[in-house]
C-alpha cells in the first residue's frame, strides 16, 4: 500500500504564519481605500435620507428634524417618529452641525453645515438651499 502525503501540523503552522505576516505587511496598505468608500457610503447615505425627506415632506406633508448626536457620531433623520440614524465615519469630523427642519410643504432654512475630511485633508461644507429644500456639496482643500 502506498502512503498518502498530506501536510503535517507544523507544516500547517507555518503556512499559517506565513499568511499572517503577508497580511499584516499588505493589509495597511488596503485602509486608505476602506476609509474612502466608508466615506463614500456616508455621502450616499445622506443624500438617499435627504431624499426620503423631501418626498415625505411634498407627498405625505410630513415634517423630518435633522439633527446631529456628538456623543454617538450620528446625524438622525426624524420623519414624524420614524427615525433613522446615520454614522458619520471616523475619517469625517463634524465642525459646524446645527438642528434643522424640512417643514411639511418641503421649505427649510438655508444653512451651512461643516465637516473635515481627515482622510483627504480638506473639508465639505454642505449648502442648504432656500425653500426647495435642497443642499449642494463643496469640496474645498484647507
């Protein structure tokens, strides 16, 4: 009968090491991209909460409070007791967030709210827009 070759568990062991020390050589490498799309998902995730607001507000006249929570880093979105909340990611820091509200016929009070990007070094002021509701992104270095 002929024996059949397999790994040994040492071999397994070190196979094993091998792996962990690619990984923690490669794997910071691949956190900038991370942080970038968790960015990129916050941004998305705003502008869809944003949206479910304003067609709350035009088509069921329901009135959404937005407002940011510094001690959990989230910014809720209260549509008439159904909340949602939104992470902000630890790359963004919240300079200038003041509470507002889309009333019922979809109007809000223009603002400027402020974040830094830690990541990209720069920061975004996001413009609310007079009566339509609306809000403009800027990108601008330091």
């Amino acid at each position: 009968m002929r024996s059949m070759r397999a790994f040994t568990s040492i071999e397994m062991i070190v196979v094993l090491g091998m792996v962990v020390v690619i990984y923690c050589l490669l794997g910071p490498s691949f956190n900038p991209s991370r942080q970038a799309i968790v960015e990129q998902e916050f941004w998305h995730g705003m502008r869809q909460e944003w949206r479910a607001a304003q067609v709350a507000a035009q088509v069921h006249h329901q009135t959404t409070v937005i407002d940011y929570h510094p001690a959990s880093q989230q910014i809720e979105f209260d549509r008439t007791g159904k909340i949602t909340r939104l992470a902000i990611p630890s790359t963004l820091k919240v300079d200038r967030f003041g509470r507002f509200v889309i009333d019922d016929s979809g109007y809000t009070a223009p603002q400027t709210m402020r974040f830094t990007s830690r990541r990209e070094h720069c920061f975004y002021l996001m413009k609310i827009q007079l009566a339509w509701g609306g809000y403009r992104l800027e990108k601008l270095s330091d």
